[in-house]
C-alpha cells in the first residue's frame, strides 16, 4: 500500500487559453480502465479483498482509515491509497466517506502523485 496525496496545494497552475486554476495530475493510462465513484455512509466498509488490478482509491469527501495485512492508517479528503494487483486490502469509515476509484494494469500514481510519506 502507497498512500499519496492530491490537495490543490500538490498541483500546478493552468493557465492555457486564458485558464486560471490548479490541476493536479492523477493518472495517464494507455490500458483499459474502469472509474467508479464509491460511497460510503456512517460505519461503510469495503470489505477485506486481494486487488484484481492496481487500485488508486481518491478520497474526495469524508474520512476513514484502509489496512493491508501489515498496516492500519487514517485516510481523509485529498489522500490517495494504490494497492499492487494481489494486495490485501479493506476501507472502512465511521461518518462516510466519497472515493473515486480508479483500476488499471497501467497505473503508476507515483509519475505525478506526491507521496504522502
């Protein structure tokens, strides 16, 4: 598990065709790709799963905490999570919690990501 974070401060200023906002990269893929938007209300889980594809689950709204078989953290709006394909995994929230997730053989958050630690 990689935690990775994607808050305005992380990204850069566009400012193509009279622009004026922040992007932050998340993603190039050149595989297949499903994206899904979760949503997890008070005491939602995910249920422990070993990762199909690489993973990259966005926290958009809410807070929560993810595990793997070695290691429990906090996660909350901004933060990023990427499971490798066979990786056990569980998200879990005790107010809700909104996430994009995102799956693909070609995932590589750490070509545009900041890693949060």
């Amino acid at each position: 598990m990689q935690l990775f974070n994607f808050e305005k401060e992380t990204g850069q200023k566009v400012t193509h065709f009279d622009s004026n906002f922040m992007m932050t990269k998340i993603a190039k893929l050149d595989s297949p790709a499903q994206i899904g938007c979760m949503h997890l209300g008070e005491g939602g889980l995910i249920g422990y799963h070993q990762a199909a594809v690489p993973q990259l689950l966005l926290i958009v709204e809410g807070e929560g905490w993810v595990r793997t078989e070695d290691e429990k953290c906090s996660i909350k709006k901004g933060d990023a999570v990427f499971w490798e394909k066979g990786e056990w995994h569980e998200t879990g929230t005790d107010n809700g919690l909104t996430a994009i997730v995102i799956e693909s053989e070609g995932l590589n958050p750490e070509e545009f990501m900041v890693k949060k630690r």
